[in-house]
C-alpha cells in the first residue's frame, strides 16, 4: 500500500478514546465494524442494576487494513465502566478471534481494562476463559495476535491474562500491565506490602517500562498512535510459533526469572540485578535512552 | 434509569450522506449521542437513558435550543447518559452533527 493510505494524526494513544484509536491505527478509512452502536447489542445485566449502558457495550470490533494487508481489531473503551469485560463484550470478543482463526487473518486487541464487570461477573468471568481459548485456537491455527496496551484503564485481571496468551505486546510508558491493581492489592495486603496512591510505584511496578525490562511485554513504544500502528505493522510480519516446546522453554525462563529476581523487593532491585546502569534513573529516561538502556532486559521469546 | 423522548419539528435537516454517527462515551459526567437518519425530514426524534433523574425540564430546554440552532431534521437521536452537564450535552450533540455530516471516504 502506498504512503497515501497511512494516517498522520498526531495524538495520544492515552488520551484518545476505541473509536479514535482504531481510525488512527488502520490504514485511513479501511475500517468497517461488526455489530455496532447502531444494532444496540447492550448489556443484558446492567439494567437490573439501574446502571447506564453503552450502545457497543464498550467495545469496538471489526475488520480493517494495516499497511495494505487485512487485519481484524477489537478495541476496548476504557473510560465506560473502566472497559470491564461483561457477558455481550467479552462475546463479541469471543466471536471476532473465532473468525480471526476461520479466515486466517490477524488480529489485534487493543487493551485498556480493568478486568471482569462486577455486575456480571460470572458471565465475565467466563468470557475470560472463552477468550483465551479462542487466541489459544486462532495461534494453533498461525494467526498472530498482537495486544497493544497504552490505555486510561492498564490491562488488569482477566485482560492481563489474555495479554498473556498473545503473540506479541506493544507497551507504551503509559500502559500498565498486571493481574491484580494496586487498589486490589492494598485492600488485600495491606498499605505496607502496596501503597496504591504512590504513582511512582504503581508505574514501576506495572508500567510499561517495567514490563518491558521484566519480558511481560515485547515492544516499548512512545504514547503516539502513530508509534502503535508502526510496532503493530512490525509486529504482525513475524510469525510466532506456537506449540509444546516453546511453552517448555517459556516456564523454563519463568521458573529461571523468579528464582533470580523472587527476592526482589522493588522494581530497582530487579533493574541491578538485570545489570542496567543507573536502575533508578530509569523511570526519567526518555524513550530513546531508555530503549538503549534496556538492552539486557529479559526477552520472552515465542510463547508470549 | 430515566427515560425521556421528545419529537420536535426541526426547519433544517442535516447535511451529508453518512447513515449514522457516534460520539461521547457514557462515563461520570459524560454521555453518548447516537444519530441515525431514520425520522421525516422536518422531524428530529430524540430518545434519553438518564441516570440522573429529575431533569427533565433541563433536557428540555437543551434539545429545543440544538433542534433550533442546528439542521436536525431527519434524525433519530439516542442517547445513553452518564450525568453529564448541559453545556457538555449540547457540545456532544452539536459534535454529532458535525460527524454525521463529514463526507464519506
């Protein structure tokens, strides 16, 4: 495709909402969307609860081009219900990594949640599962999918986990990546083992540069659509295998990983540890420093 | 959740050929305008999922004012409210307009 079909918005990938997101990150004007707003597949729950609801049920999904080749997108609404997974969400979800693996095209997710809806959690809870399955599927089948995550909300609970079955993540600084929030963990654990209202450990600890020194994510991008369409182009012309010995291979690393960092107290620690120069200069580097800095990070090859 | 519909003669209808249009997002102070070419052309229907309750004298008076202001004719809005303020409403509808009015690519 040639240059003219490339977008060249300038804009934060933070700040923008799914819909923005989306327009910016495929090839201009390719996008067309699978059940949207105007089909009003609403949340069944949400009403027995008295909440607001969303025409798309906060997410987007649909098919588009990226650099000419086609390319399936779901991209989640992180400012509606904190883009939490609920029963029609994670189904369309669900249903668009199903045709991903029939046509045998590639997919991105472009993550910005907080996990399962709590309003519909059962259903959300199955949704996560149901969604693993389907990446796992469309993966066995040679599909990539590649998970981008940049967004309000992070990529929390169940999302983080179907991040983890992805073939490739792009992380921006902004974009923060783990199971449990800081707010869960606090409540849990108490304000000694997490402080959840220190920003700079949260974003240590979660943030992108964290996951990207620590493997947790495979590109480190600047917070610019335009820097998350050029790592996804990138990241798409890789084929990722997917099979028993690379899983081997990566809970072998994992098994190596915690044995080498578990008595680490803090996200610097583990930046000595790597060998970095200068680990608490880290969080200050801007993206170029930082990328030349980084280059004894752990890697998490195949199996991510 | 309230609901409120209002049906209101528009003198204008809108502009462009695109058959629908989103904007907003439905979160605390904020709301999302869905717009479907659907009504007669002199006609702008508006339906409104509220969470805040009790201002509908307030709704009133915004979409009577957009239905005035802007070519509205032939539009079926929806809206899914999150409490947002007047003024935020009227940006998003007039924000609406606007985008079911961008030319096709």
């Amino acid at each position: 495709m040639t240059a003219l079909a490339a977008n060249d918005v300038s804009l934060s990938w933070y700040e923008a909402s799914a819909r923005q997101r989306i327009d910016a990150l495929v090839d201009a004007g390719s996008f067309a969307e699978f059940i949207g707003p105007e089909m009003r597949e609403i949340s069944p729950h949400l009403a027995i609860f008295d909440l607001p609801e969303q025409f798309d049920d906060g997410i987007v999904i649909g098919r588009g081009r990226l650099d000419g080749s086609p390319v399936l997108v779901a991209a989640q609404e992180g400012r509606f219900m904190g883009g939490a997974f609920g029963e029609v969400h994670g189904a369309k979800l669900t249903g668009i990594l199903r045709a991903a693996r029939a046509l045998k095209q590639d997919m991105v997710i472009l993550f910005d949640t907080g996990g399962v809806r709590l309003q519909e959690a059962n259903a959300g809870e199955l949704a996560i599962a149901e969604i693993m399955r389907a990446v796992v599927e469309a993966r066995r089948a040679g599909v990539n999918v590649v998970g981008l995550i940049g967004g309000r909300a992070g990529c929390y609970g169940g999302g983080s986990l179907i991040a983890g079955t992805c073939s490739r993540l792009i992380i921006s600084e902004q974009g923060r990546l783990s199971v449990s929030g800081p707010e869960v963990i606090e409540t849990n654990k108490g304000i000694e083992e997490f402080d959840s209202r220190d920003r700079a450990l949260v974003w240590r600890t979660m943030g992108g540069k964290h996951r990207y020194l620590f493997g947790g994510a495979d590109i480190f991008v600047d917070d610019e659509v335009l820097a998350f369409r050029q790592a996804a182009i990138d990241a798409l012309k890789v084929r990722r295998r997917w099979d028993p010995a690379v899983l081997k291979a990566e809970q072998k690393r994992l098994e190596r990983r915690l044995q080498r960092f578990g008595e680490a107290k803090d996200a610097v620690e583990i930046w000595q540890t790597l060998g970095l120069d200068a680990p608490t200069e880290i969080p200050a580097l801007p993206t170029d420093a930082f990328l030349r800095a980084a280059g004894k990070r752990e890697n998490a090859d195949d199996a991510r | 959740m309230e609901k409120l519909s209002f049906r209101l003669t528009a003198t204008r209808s809108a502009g462009g050929t695109r058959a629908q249009a989103i904007v907003g997002v439905v979160a605390s102070g904020n709301l999302e305008v869905l717009l479907e070419r659907a009504s007669p052309a002199d006609t702008c229907t508006i339906d409104i999922a509220t969470a805040a309750h009790g201002f509908g004298a307030v709704w009133d008076a915004v979409v009577r004012d957009f239905v005035a202001r802007r070519s509205a004719g032939g539009l079926r809005i929806s809206i899914n409210d999150g409490g947002a303020r007047p003024d935020t409403v009227a940006l998003r509808l007039a924000q609406g307009i606007r985008k079911i009015e961008e030319p096709e690519r």
